[in-house]
C-alpha cells in the first residue's frame, strides 16, 4: 500500500526520497508486492501537476504504467480512516493507512507521523521504504 509521499518522490527527482522511492517501488514490483493506492491518495498525488494538464496526464500515465491498482474506499474504510484522523495524521494518510489495514497489506509511507500511528495501530510498515 503507497502513501501519497512515496507516489510523488518516485515521480519528482527533485523529491529528497527520490531515490529510495524509486528503488523500493522497483523492488515491489521485482518482488510481486501489488502496488495498492487509495482514490484518496490518488486524488492527492495529483494535486501538484493538475496546475498543467501535460504534467496532470504525465502523472496518470506514469501511475498506470506501474499497474498501481486504485482502491475505491468502502463506507468502513472511511470510517476507519476518520478514526485514524484523530492519532495525528490528515485525513488522506488516514485513508492510507485504513486501505491498509483492510487490504491486510503493508504500508510504504515516509511520514514519520503516519509511521508511528500505523505501527501503534498494528498495521505493518514496508520494509523496502525504510531509511
């Protein structure tokens, strides 16, 4: 399951995870992990190149060139995620994290914050993005 940070360092080479981004999303890939990324996240990951519609289709082309699968949140999925909400984290990570957990995946995410709820929420972290 990708958080939206990891989603945008693997397209921005300017992104300070770049590297790590692209090294764990070819590792999943290497590896067979399904590359799962919530509508939520997805929407978010967009915000940045929807300023140009070249750069908006870039980002669409490039994330379905990944085969990554778009999770259509399910009524407990946003309950789950608005619960997340309140252990310090936005709403999208939330969503993160509950796709997560519903999908019994685990949750490639830099965000420390989102690290530390999803770990105290019992929800495994990927090891291929760690630091």
């Amino acid at each position: 399951m990708l958080d939206t940070d990891v989603v945008i360092a693997a397209f921005d080479d300017r992104d300070a995870h770049h590297a790590i981004a692209v090294r764990g999303v070819r590792g999943m890939l290497a590896t067979r992990v399904p590359l799962l990324l919530s509508l939520v996240n997805y929407g978010e990951a967009l915000v940045r190149p929807a300023r140009d519609e070249a750069a908006m289709q870039q980002a669409i082309d490039a994330i379905a060139a990944l085969r990554i699968e778009l999770i259509v949140p399910s009524e407990v999925t946003a309950r789950d995620a608005a619960r997340f909400r309140g252990r310090g984290v936005s709403l999208a990570d939330g969503f993160a994290m509950a796709t997560a957990r519903a999908h019994g995946a685990a949750l490639a995410s830099f965000d420390r914050r989102v690290q530390r709820a999803a770990e105290d929420a019992g929800i495994e972290l990927h090891a291929m993005i760690a630091e």
